[in-house]
C-alpha cells in the first residue's frame, strides 16, 4: 500500500504529544499532511471531515494510566471509515499502564484499523525545576526514535497489498481497565501579583476552564490538570501548589528518575 497523505490527530495540551507524532510522520515520508487539533475547547463540537484512503496517526497524553476523557470524547467525533492507523500515548516517565490499549480499542470503535503502536515520554505536566520528571523530553533522542518508527511504519504499509493482511494489532494492557482515579476540585493557583493579563492561559486550555475575560478565574470542576497553563505562562504566576499535587510530584521525581524508553509495536 502506498500512502501518501495522512492526518495528525491529536489532543497535545502542552505539546508533547504533537512533537512526536510529527516526528513519526516525518519517518513515514507522507507527502500530503493535515493536523486535526483536539485539543481546543471548540474541537467538542466541532464537524470533522471524514478519512479516506489516508493514514492517520492518533497521539493522546496518559492521565494516571488511562486517556483524557475528553480526548475519547473529541475523536469519537472522527469517522475513520477503515483507514489505517498509527495509534501513540505518551506518558511522563512513570507507566502508560492500560492507555495504549484503551486507545486501540477507542480508534476501532471509531472506525480505524490500527496498524502499529508506540509509547513514548514527554516531560510530566507536574515536572518544575524542585520536583523535575523526564524534564525536555521529548528529546532529540526521543524524536529520532519517533522518525525511526516511521520509517518501520512505511516499510510494513509498502509491504502489504490489503489491511487484512494486517490482523489484529497486539499492544500490551489489562480488561478491565485500570479504574480512573483523578483528584477532584484541585486546579493550578494564580499568584495575582505576577500575572500581567496577557490572556495565554485562557487559549491554552483544552477545557476552556479558566475565564477568558478575568484569567484570576478557574473553574476547578473543569480543569483535568494538564498544567498547560502553567508551562505556557511568561510570568510564571502559574503554579500547581495544592498540597497532594505536589507531594505527588515529589514522589514522581524520585521513584521516576530512571530513563525510560519509547516501546513500538507493529
């Protein structure tokens, strides 16, 4: 099969996950690319055209062990009308644990045919320079990893005539999945003095959580602690200090120092 445009799908808060699936799009050498950006709060409505006869690579954050709910929510929107999938989750440096799986089995619901697999690292969203975890990744290192998949990627889509031929892609997980525990009402705080109104903290969140007009204003219900707004803000009056937040990042920082790897599967 020859492919020779493909759509980036992806939900990327802080950027991570966008920089390795444009790194693995890259290796797959596509000549004709779409980005189709989930990530802003409009994307929960928005009408997407459907895919045909193009390849898409699908990139999620993992959120203790499992996808963003709101990322399943935005690409159940998509129609993927039986084209092939490269399915990746990128995690901070801890474990990725049922995500991958759950991303499979998302994309099919959906109408994809995954095709090959990756988990790969990105700097973790509670990562500050006193509690750093897998900090600046994805690196160099990591992005010709992403390119080197891609180039696995081409030659396995060039080498076979029909999907079928393909099977069932095999990514490592558990059934059920991993029960999603995520703390509830905690949100990043704003140091008021420091905050300038520049207003990059409202476009930057996924939920539209934080008020467009007054940025002092959040609505913790809304807020799934990505961190966008604290890595995006020039000021730096963003800052996550709710007590069970940070004593989180602590022990990532330690417990989660080692170097992990990207994992592919195809």
């Amino acid at each position: 099969m020859n492919i020779n445009s493909a759509k980036l799908i992806y939900f990327s808060p802080t950027q991570t996950t966008r920089k390795i699936i444009e790194g693995i799009a890259q290796g797959v050498q596509i000549v004709t690319v779409e980005h189709v950006d989930l990530t802003p709060p409009d994307a929960r409505m928005q009408k997407f055209a459907g895919i045909h006869d193009e390849l898409a690579i699908i990139g999620s954050p993992v959120y203790s062990g499992r996808l963003p709910i709101d990322f399943i929510s935005r690409l159940r929107r998509l129609k993927g009308n039986g084209a092939p999938a490269v399915i990746v989750v990128v995690y901070g440096n801890r474990a990725y644990e049922d995500a991958l799986l759950e991303l499979r089995d998302v994309a099919l619901e959906a109408g994809f045919k995954p095709v090959a697999a990756g988990a790969f690292i990105g700097e973790h969203s509670y990562s500050t320079n006193y509690t750093p975890i897998a900090v600046g990744r994805p690196d160099v290192e990591d992005l010709g990893k992403a390119t080197a998949f891609g180039k696995m990627i081409r030659e396995k889509m060039i080498n076979i005539r029909t999907l079928e031929q393909t099977g069932s892609l095999y990514v490592p997980g558990n059934f059920p999945l991993k029960e999603l525990r995520m703390l509830s009402d905690i949100s990043p705080a704003m140091q008021e003095m420091l905050c300038t109104r520049c207003k990059i903290c409202p476009l930057v969140c996924p939920t539209a959580a934080i008020n467009a007009d007054d940025p002092i204003l959040t609505d913790k219900s809304l807020c799934i602690r990505c961190c966008a707004c604290v890595k995006s803000c020039p000021a730096g009056a963003k800052t996550m200090d709710d007590p069970r937040i940070k004593q989180a990042a602590e022990q990532l920082s330690v417990n989660c120092s080692h170097r992990k790897e990207p994992e592919t599967y195809l």
